[in-house]
C-alpha cells in the first residue's frame, strides 16, 4: 500500500490538513525507537496510508523531536512526500523543500495559508514555481477546507497515474560540486544505491547532519565520504547554504506577480 508523508516547518497547518485528507487515523507512539508519536489515517475513499510528522525547520536535527523526520524519510520508505508551507513564507519554507526534493522521492507542495498571501499584494505563478522546483503545487486554505479535494485528487493521480518527477539537482559552487558528485558516483557505484540518494546523503553528511553522520558510520560509508576531496572544504555548510537561499530567491522572483482582487479569490 502506498504511503503520503506530510512534512513541513512548526505550524504550517500540517495536522489540520491532515484532518482534512483522511478519514480515519491513530496514534502510533515509539516509532523507530523516538519516543515522539506520528499520527497515521488513510486518504480519503483510498486505502493509501497518510503520516503526519513533527514540524521541523531542517533535516538537520537538534532535537530527539526534530530526529522523526529524517528518521523517515530513512526507514519509512514513503511513496510520495506531502510538503506543507505557509504560502506566505516561502523564502524561509523553501529550505527544507529543497532537502525534500534533493532525496528524489516525488514531492507535492501544497502552498497552505493562501487565504494569507492573498490579503498581501504579491501572488506566485504556479507554473513557474512547478518549473524551477520540478514538481507540483497546489493552493490550499486548510482552515477553510479550500483546494483540499483537489489535493486529494492530485496526491492520488501522482501516485497512480504520473511519471515520477526527477530529483531536484542545485548546482553548488565548483569545488564543493565536483566533491559531492565525485563521492555520489562511488557511494552509487560501491553500495548499490540509487544516484539521486547518494549525492542527497553526501550533501547532508558534508552538511553536518548528525542522523545521517550515524548512519554513514553504521552503513561503514563514512571512510569513503571522508576521503572525498572537498572534506576539508572551509565553510561547506556556508557555501551550500548560501547557493541554496540565492536558489530560493531567484525562483520567488520569477515566479512573483502582483496580486489582483480576482486572482485565488475563490481560497
Ligand atoms: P502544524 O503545526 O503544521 O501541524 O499546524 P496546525 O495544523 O496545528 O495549524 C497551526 C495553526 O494554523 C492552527 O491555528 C490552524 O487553525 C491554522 N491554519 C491551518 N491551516 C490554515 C490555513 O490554510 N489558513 C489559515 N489562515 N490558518 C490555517
Ligand atoms: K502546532
Ligand atoms: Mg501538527
């Protein structure tokens, strides 16, 4: 049975849209050894299995909490991710989506809270944003049960009907570029994993993730990882981060229209 995973920042309205997809759900506690639990329901006149997660800012955690989230993403093996952003907090939402759509499992984001954005003069154009991000969005007032069926429709069309979407691939400046994909091809080529993986995990072991710092050690991946030659690159984390936020920035600026009173109205 396929399997949605809901992922986003703290109070992007996540348990809320949750309640609104599915029909039927429980708590499941002491997932994976965290004492944290994960809410599971299915979708709606579906059998597809639905994951609500703690909010969390990064795939980096800090806290055993913040851990459930790529936690799952390792071990839950979901079929589709459910990116949930308050649509009037994109440049800053837009930082995990770009850890989401680097793991390469299909993401869909919905842009929720648009009732706010369009009390503001700025709009985004789909389409463009779906271009740049390489995968779907849909506006949705979670609150007000607004774009949610057609959500639902969507998450099951993707799952059933469409092509999944290739992996998100920035390019990060030169140096640190030529270290990820170098240590990408070998971990693809030496382990057997998938390439879109390979250079997800290297960018968050050279990114200081400690979750995945203990995989790499369990999975005895980390001498190759170390011996890659941008290890002792200075400011790595900087580098990738700053690459990342300019990313950000350069799509909401293409993507950015002034709002009218007709456009979203109906949300
Ligand atoms: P979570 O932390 O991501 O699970 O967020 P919640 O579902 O708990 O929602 C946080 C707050 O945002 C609650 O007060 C919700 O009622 C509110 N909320 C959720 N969706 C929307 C929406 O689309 N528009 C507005 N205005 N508020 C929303
Ligand atoms: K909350
Ligand atoms: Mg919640």
């Amino acid at each position: 049975m396929a399997t949605v995973a809901l992922l986003g920042n703290p109070n992007t309205g996540k348990t809320t849209l949750f309640n609104e997809l599915t029909d039927k759900y429980a708590y499941v506690g002491n997932w994976t050894g965290v004492t944290v639990d994960k809410k599971m329901g299915t979708l709606r006149h579906t059998k597809i299995a639905v994951v609500d997660l703690p909010g969390v800012y990064s795939l980096n955690p800090i806290t055993k909490d913040e851990s459930v989230a790529i936690e799952y993403l390792l071990h839950g093996d979901p079929d589709l991710i459910l990116n949930v952003t308050n649509a009037s907090q994109l440049k800053r939402n837009l930082l995990l989506t770009i850890e989401l759509l680097e793991f390469g499992t299909p993401v869909i984001i919905a842009l929720n809270m648009i009732d706010d954005l369009n009390r503001t003069n700025v709009t985004y154009d789909l389409p463009t944003l779906a271009q740049r991000l390489h995968c779907q969005l849909k506006a949705t007032n979670a609150r007000n049960k607004k774009g949610v069926a057609q959500l639902r429709d969507d998450l099951v069309a993707s799952l059933t009907e469409l092509p999944p979407a290739a992996a998100l691939h920035i390019t990060y400046p030169t140096l640190v570029e030529q270290g990820i994909t170098q240590a990408a091809k070998k971990l693809a080529a030496e382990h057997g994993m998938t390439p879109d993986f390979a250079r997800w995990l290297t960018i968050q072991f050279m990114n200081q993730n400690q979750t995945i710092r203990a995989y790499a050690q369990a999975h005895d991946l980390k001498p190759l990882l170390q011996s890659a030659p941008f290890y002792d690159a200075q400011n790595f984390e900087n580098q990738i981060f700053t690459t990342r936020l300019t990313f950000i920035e350069d799509t909401l600026a293409a993507a950015r229209r002034q709002n009218t009173p007709t456009s979203q109205s109906e949300l």
